[in-house]
C-alpha cells in the first residue's frame, strides 16, 4: 500500500477540518478509504519509539525541528 505524501500533506494543511479522509492503494490497484487520525501525546510517543527504531535518522531532522512531527493512524472507513 502507498499513502501520497501530497494526500499527507494537503490533510495536514487543512488539519482544522474534524474528519479527514484520503485513499490509499495496493499494488494490484485496490483502493479503500482511510481517516487519518492525529496521535495523542501518549500514543504518539510509543509509535515515535517504533519509527526511530526503524529509521533513526527520523530522530536527528527531529533534534533540528522546532515543531514535533505529527503522527497518524490510519483507520478504515466502513459502512
């Protein structure tokens, strides 16, 4: 699956709106619709944990930033 990073970063840009959605495809060209929910402090510093873990350079444009990075969840839109 790949999520646009232009999709990111136009929901990111209208963050005010209380419900965002965006689609995310497979590699056979499936689609399903996602909201994209901002991470609480808490569940944002377990899931921050993971990313640096997995990619530590994550961790040193952090240290640069004067802004926290957010982080979301994906959630599938049903019904």
């Amino acid at each position: 699956m790949s999520l646009s990073l232009r999709s990111l970063s136009l929901w990111y840009q209208r963050r005010i709106n209380a419900r965002t959605v965006t689609r995310i495809r497979n590699k056979s060209g499936s689609m399903w619709g996602m909201e994209m929910l901002v991470l609480g402090a808490e569940e944002r510093a377990t899931a921050w944990d993971r990313v640096v873990d997995a990619q530590p350079r994550y961790a040193k444009y952090q240290k640069k930033s004067a802004r926290e990075y957010p982080l979301v969840r994906l959630e599938p839109i049903t019904g």
